[in-house]
C-alpha cells in the first residue's frame, strides 16, 4: 500500500512538473507576451502622421529620418512593424507597450532615395495604415570662395601648362572655399585662351575645405592669363601661367636697385597713358634681358589699374636682348602705378622679375 502511494505521488509530481513547463511556454512569446493594438487612421490613412527629416535623391537616411504614426493599445506587450519599401527606402520599429491607451510609434527609415517623388508606405495587416513622404532634389550647397570678391587665397597648380599642348587631367587648379551648408556643387571659370577649368560634386560637411578644378581645351598662345570664378553667393580670380612651346631659353631680366624696388635696368615706356582710354600698339615698355641658352620665351606683367604688358617671341643668340612689351587694356585711374614684368616659365637663375613705374594721366 505505500508502495502504490509513493507510485501514485511520483506520477502527481511528474504531471504537475509537465503542466508547468507547458503553461512557461505558452506565456513566452519572443521574450513576452504581444501587444493588442490598432493604428489609427486603420485601414486608410495614418491619422495625422508626422514625417521628420529630409528625403533626398541619393543621400542615405539617417536616425534623423522618421515617421511617427498613432496607436491605441489595448493589452501590452512587446509589438513589431515594418512597412513595405518604396523608392529604395523603408521604415520599421520594435518595441515595448509598458501602458494601454493612446501611443505614439517612431518609425525609422533605412535606405536611400531613387527618385523624386511622393511615395506611400503601408503598414501591413488587419490594423495596419498607410503614410506618405516627399523625396525632392537636395538644395546646392551654400559656400564662399576663399579670397572673394578679389584674388582667391593661394590657390595651387598641378601639370604643366604649355601653349598649342592639349590639357589633360594632370592639369588642375585647387581652390580653397568655406562650406556653410552641405550640398551639391558646380564651379566653373571662363574660357580664356581656349581653356577653362571646372569641378562639381557634393560638399558633404562644413568648414574650410578644397575643391580641385579639372582643366580642359588647348591654350592658343604663352602668357599670364586671369580666371574669374563665379557661384551665386561669391567670385574670385586665379592668375594661369601658360609658357611657351619647346625650346625654352634660359635667361634673367636685368635690374638694379632703387630703394625697395628692383626697377628693370635700362628701361623706357613708349606712348601716352591717360584714364579711361584704351591702350594701343604706341603704348610699350621696353626692357632688357640676358639670355644663356636660346629658345622662346614669354615676359608678361599681371594687371594693374585694367592694364598689362605682354610679348612672347624667341632669343635666337646669347647675351643682352631688348624685349618690347606691348600694353593691353584701359587705365581706370591716374595716378603712378607699378607693373612688374616677370618670366613666365622657369627661371632656374633667377633674375625672374622687376618693376617698372608707369604714369597715368
């Protein structure tokens, strides 16, 4: 008879034990229980719906992209939603009902935008709704060239520009510019001697940053040439050396000094300079140069008060040349104004440059 007992209490333990573990799994459901809930708005529209972020075509989504849609849970529980895609991008959140009542649900977008557009998203299921977002075109970018509105700040130069030598992509210019807002760009320069220069892309922050500009034609003749750089909040302008075509000669401007100055030694201007009147071929400077290996060369002055003196041409011979340099422009003012006449190209013994002091009336 205590045998049967003891049977009959291990066979109670054992059913009791089997009972519990079934009722544990039961109540599991992926760490807890479903919430019972219902979107309102269910099975049209989200009722008011509120979509936070930007959308752009190409520009990947963030933590900051998200749409808050309203619920009315009735049993809490852990809940799951994911939207079906549209355009590249999708929305989804997972979470916990701790309350019953009205709720607010922060759906997350993940993706990046095809296409422009108004695209709708539903919420599968019986309960479900739907939402719609605005994908647009991103704003350009909002940015300043450094050195605006006058020379831009110390831009550099890659490759070698040469006249009558096609540009290639070794040919640039780097500008510098300071970022305000993010966005696309596309900067370019006039044509100046049969070449421009020209960059586009997608600024991505903010602050000071670089912008590589890609040259392209063939210049048609040596000299100093001026680039304006033009966006719809600021300008700039670069100087371009392009030399002369193969030989080069080697040679120094002669000189001497006089104060601060390095005035090219002997010297001599030719014409009449008054404001507002156009230069013409009797308006010249004249200087002389040494020349050590014969070649072409190319002497030019950068702009001054709207005018410059530019030649080019070969030193067939060694030794002392007289160089003509004819004047280019209209004087905008009177007054003294100094030009300096510089090689353009190497000038591997120095002597690259001096100064000339020119009157305008």
């Amino acid at each position: 008879m205590k045998k049967l007992i003891v049977i009959f209490c291990l066979i109670g333990l054992l059913l009791l034990t089997l009972v519990l573990t079934t009722c544990t799994k039961e109540y599991s459901y992926e760490g807890g229980p479903p919430a019972v809930f219902y979107l309102l708005g269910t099975p049209d529209e989200c009722t008011e719906f509120k979509v936070n972020g930007s959308y752009y075509i190409g520009i990947g989504t963030d933590s900051g992209n998200t749409v808050e849609v309203n619920a009315e849970v009735s049993t809490t529980g852990n809940y799951s939603i994911t939207t079906g895609a549209a355009d590249g991008i999708s929305f989804s959140s997972a979470g916990t009902f701790t309350d019953t009542g009205f709720q607010t649900i922060v759906l997350h977008c993940t993706g990046t935008p095809d296409s422009a557009g108004v695209f709708t998203f539903t919420i599968p299921g019986g309960t479900g709704c739907h939402f719609s977002v605005a994908v647009i075109n991103q704003p350009p970018a909002d940015y300043v060239l450094s050195g605006s509105p006058n020379d831009c700040t110390t831009p550099k130069y890659n490759g070698t520009f040469m006249a009558l030598k096609a540009l290639s992509a070794s040919n640039i210019v780097i500008i510098n510019v300071t970022v305000i807002s993010t966005g696309d760009y596309s900067i370019t320069t006039d044509t100046v001697d049969g070449i421009s220069f020209s960059a586009s892309g997608r600024f991505t922050t903010t602050g000071d940053q670089q912008v590589t500009l890609t040259g392209s034609g063939t210049p048609n003749s040596p000299g100093l040439f001026y680039f304006h750089l033009n966006t719809p909040s600021s300008q700039c302008t670069f100087s371009l050396q392009v030399i002369s075509p193969d030989p080069l000669a080697t040679y120094v401007l002669q000189s001497g000094t006089a104060g601060s100055q390095f005035l090219c030694t002997p010297q001599s201007i030719q014409g009449n300079y008054i404001a507002g009147t156009p230069l013409n071929i009797s308006n010249t400077i004249t200087i002389t140069a040494y020349a050590t290996i014969p070649g072409n060369y190319t002497i030019s002055t950068g702009t001054v008060n709207g005018i410059m003196f530019q030649n080019s041409g070969t030193f067939a011979s060694i030794g002392l040349q007289s160089v003509i340099l004819n004047g280019y422009g209209t004087p905008l003012t009177s007054g003294t104004f100094a030009f300096v006449p510089q090689i353009i190209g190497p000038a591997p013994l120095g002597g690259e440059s001096c100064d000339v002091n020119l009157v305008v009336q």
